[in-house]
C-alpha cells in the first residue's frame, strides 16, 4: 500500500517521490467502520456512497505527516514537480 512503501523505504533510509500537485481528501479506517456501521444499522439503502476526510492534503504531505508521527526521516521525502511544470507546486499555488 502507499503508507507501507512510505514506511519501509524510510526505514530502510531510502529516499521516496511523492506528488505534490494534486489534493486528495484522506479519511481514517476508524470513521470509515463507523460510517459502515451506520449504514448496516439503517437497513439497504439504494444508491452510491462517497467517503472522505475533511482535511485536503498532497500524498507529500500526508507522507511528511505519517513520518513525523512514526519517527521517521521526513527529510527522505521528495516532492515531485507537477508534470509538465518547471516549477515545484505547493498548496498554496492552486
């Protein structure tokens, strides 16, 4: 999985390229199995489900965030160009 690369290439001290041009919306396994449970609890339902988080983050800093929680080289982490672009594009940027 993504985190899994992300931890074992910096546990191994290897350097990992992450994106950091696009935002996504992660959410945790916790409120993923409670929403789950709710929709188990309230009977069949038609239709489809959309599940997120509500921070929006770049996969580089979802990894700089993970390092830093498991004490890992954040430094490791290279943040990729936009494709196309000269330029590193940040958060800030869109």
């Amino acid at each position: 999985s993504f985190i899994d690369r992300i931890r074992v290439s910096l546990s191994r001290g290897e350097r990992v390229e992450l994106q950091n041009h696009e935002l996504h919306s992660f959410g945790s396994i916790e409120q993923l199995a409670e929403l789950v449970d709710q929709v188990i609890q309230s009977g069949p339902r038609k239709g489809t489900f959309h599940y997120g988080g509500l921070t929006r983050l770049t996969h580089h800093e979802l990894g700089t965030q993970f390092a830093k929680m498991h004490q890992l080289d954040s430094k490791l982490l290279i943040a990729k160009k936009r494709p196309g672009s000269k330029f590193l594009q940040t958060p800030e940027h869109y």
